[in-house]
C-alpha cells in the first residue's frame, strides 16, 4: 500500500517548512533512511529522510512552502496506481496550500507582463551575461541559501550566472542578479535609500530577541586573571596532533563554565510558563555569527568532553553554521549559552538573554591591564566576563556565586579537575 510522504514537523514552534529541491525523481527507487529531499525551516536548511521503502511514485509540492502535515509525494510498489492529488491535512485540494510554487509564477508572470505594459524592464531584463547554468539530471545546480534567497526576491534561478564550480549557483550570484546592472551616477541628493527585507532567519532573531526582553533580567560584571588560563591554553596547543583542532579559549572556557554549572544547577536550567527546569547535564550553545544572522549551535554534554574533544566538537558546529549545513537537532536543548566578541577588540558588552535559557555568558577580550595585586601595581591579562540572568529562575545571590566560580576556575584551571 502507498505511502503518503507529509512534511514533518521538526522542532518545536515549527508551523511550516519551504521545500528547496528534491534529490530524488518521480519513478527513482528508495530506500526508508535515505535522504529524499531539502527542507529549509526558519533555522537550517536539510536533509529530510525517507520514512518509506518503495518507489517514489508522485511529487506532490515540487517546490514552496508547505503547512507541516502536508502531503508532499507519495512512496509506494512499482506500478502501484496513486490519485491526481493525495489528501492533505488541511482537507485543500490542487495547488492553493501544498503546491506554492506554481502559483508563485504564475504572479512572476502576471507582473512581468504588468511591467510590460507599463514600459518598464522585467527582472530577467535587467539582468545582463545571462549563460544557461550548468544542470544535474535536468535540474539547475545552486546551494541551498541561493536557492532561498532567490525565492525570498522572486528570482528565476534559471536566469542567473552561476560561478562556483561547475558553474554552479552562489549565494553571491543570486544578490548580484538581483542588485542589476550598476545604475549610473546619479546627484547625491536622488540616491535612494536600501531597504532590506528580513530573511526567515532575522524573522527568527527578532522574534526570540524580542521575546527576551520581556523577560525581567540582571546582569553582573566581573574581571578575571587570565594568566593561567593563557598558559594552559599555550600547553594544550603545543600537545595538539596535526589534522587536530587546535583549543581556544573560548574552547576553555566551555570546559569551565560546565564544570562551574555542575556546581551551581539554578544557571543550568529553563525557565517556561512559571516552572524552572534544572538539567544535571550540560548543553552549552555558542553563539556563531554568520552571513544570514546570529545562530547558535549546541555542544552537548560539555562536563564530560575534554578540551579537545570540545574545541573539535566547536569546529564542525561553526564551520557547518557558515556553511548553513547544521540540522535541527544541531540547535536544540541548549540550557546555557556563551557568546564571545573579544576576537573583535570588544572590551565588555551585554548579551540578551536566549530564552527558555536562564542565563547567558557574554566575554570580552583579554587585555593588558594595571592590577593592584598585594598591594603591588602588576600588569596583567584581564578578560571581562558580563552574565546576564532571569530574575524570575534566578536571584543575584545565586548568579554572583556562579559567576564567582567561573572567574576563580579561570584563573586556577586545576580547579575544575
């Protein structure tokens, strides 16, 4: 009996999901595991897998955003007959909710052809050095983030020049296309101002940001010595194997800050609809900045990583965040975050809180700075570490203590084995 393929729902708050491409075709075997098309959410874009063995014997939704529990194809024997259009959940029929793409061009038609009217150039006239791009088995080769923001802008991907290997699409390609030709110079006093939409994911950031500062918060501010931490650092470099992820601090502090959340549980919890979750296991989130915003991938299980195996762990999650490769599960369960700005000569900030997280690390730079030391004026490496907390999880008897930990393990690393 045939399957019907529904488009799944894969965290929390999930309402929808927009299919990129499919990496198979009506008729193709597959097998149940094995990846079946793109998905991207309002965090990542990935790859969905089959829930099914057989033949995929109808794509339902080709392309566009889709409600989760939509049916999206249909798995099922060789031969196996399957109605024109399979039930969905919402009870629609044709293409008005499943199938946006369609319709989408059908509106790209109609306003080209409105432009037309009105004498002004379509976008794909616009659009100058258009060569065919290069194709996989009839379908135009791009990466998923230009695929989305061509979709975000209305753009035929068909009508952009790809040049990454093999002529594939770039997100680069598909801006450059969008942005035309160089307009010619014009007064000072014409030039238009640009307005940017918002991608899915800064639609994300806002919300969440947003819902942070409803959130009655505290911060405290405290310096610590980092000579010692400096050293092991240097130490564990010098101990690093070639084709190793050479440890940062950040890497370091990591490790300390899971130790130092072992000790002092209250941090290390979740605050949702009057309840407090206190979590024995330490998930830590890493605030990633990337081209299309702030993301923040989670390193699980902190306490019982070495330094080495954390600052390999942070590597693959930062180098897949840039690469817009994380998955879903790459994002979710964090119970604390840290988020570090010292490698851009930042001193000292405040970072917003990542609800239901009760609390967030911000770290500045380390600097050479005048210390009074036993009364002796010494010039030290001070690096400033600002948390800010949820009065209603935590008080600031409780945060102070968690902070004092941090500071008194990064400046005696041996502490905290």
């Amino acid at each position: 009996m045939a399957t019907e393929i529904k488009l799944p729902r894969l965290g929390q708050g999930m309402e929808s999901g927009t299919v990129v491409r499919w990496l198979k075709q009506e008729g193709d075997r597959v097998e149940k595991g094995e990846p079946l098309y793109e998905l991207d959410t309002e965090k990542v874009t990935q790859e969905v897998e089959a829930d099914a063995s057989g033949v995929l014997l109808k794509i339902a939704v080709q392309e566009g955003e889709v409600p989760v529990g939509q049916t999206i194809a249909v798995i099922g024997e060789e031969g196996e007959e399957v109605s024109a259009q399979p039930e969905s959940t919402n009870g629609d029929s044709g293409q008005e909710e499943g199938s946006r793409a369609p319709a989408r061009d059908e509106e790209r038609e109609r306003g080209r052809q409105a432009s037309a009217e009105d004498g002004e150039p379509t976008m794909s006239e616009q659009i100058t050095e258009v060569r065919e791009p290069s194709r996989a088995d009839g379908r135009i080769k791009a990466s998923p983030l230009a695929r989305r923001i061509a979709r975000e802008k209305g753009l035929d991907l068909s009508q952009v020049r790809g040049t990454g290997p093999e002529g594939r699409i770039v997100a680069e390609d598909v801006e450059r296309a969008v942005a035309g030709p160089a307009p010619a110079a014009v007064p000072a006093a014409q030039v238009e101002p640009e307005v940017e939409e918002l991608t899915s994911i800064r639609k994300t950031i806002a919300r969440r940001l947003t819902k942070a500062w409803e959130a009655p918060v505290f911060q405290l501010v405290v310096s610590a010595d980092m000579t010692r931490a400096q050293e092991l650092r240097e130490r564990l470099v010098e101990q690093t194997r070639e084709g190793e992820t050479k440890p940062t601090i950040s890497d370091l502090l990591t490790k300390l800050c899971a130790a130092a959340l072992l000790r002092h549980q209250k941090v290390n919890s979740h605050y949702v609809d009057e309840t407090v979750t206190h979590f024995s296991t330490v998930n830590v989130g890493i605030a990633v900045a990337t081209d299309r915003g702030l993301i923040v991938p989670v390193i699980r299980g902190a306490e019982r990583l070495s330094i080495a195996e954390i600052a390999a762990a942070r590597s693959d999650l930062v180098a897949r965040a840039r690469d817009a490769k994380l998955q879903q599960a790459d994002l979710e369960d964090g119970t604390f975050t840290i988020s570090n700005l010292g490698m851009y000569g930042i001193d000292q900030f405040i970072a917003v809180l990542n609800p239901p997280q009760v609390a967030i690390l911000a770290v500045g730079a380390i600097e050479e700075k005048p210390v009074v030391a036993d009364g002796d004026l010494e010039i030290l490496p001070q690096m400033t570490l600002t948390l800010t907390c949820d009065h209603r999880a935590l008080d600031g008897s409780v945060a102070a203590e968690f902070l004092g930990t941090v500071r008194a393990l990064l400046e005696e690393p041996g502490l905290a084995l």
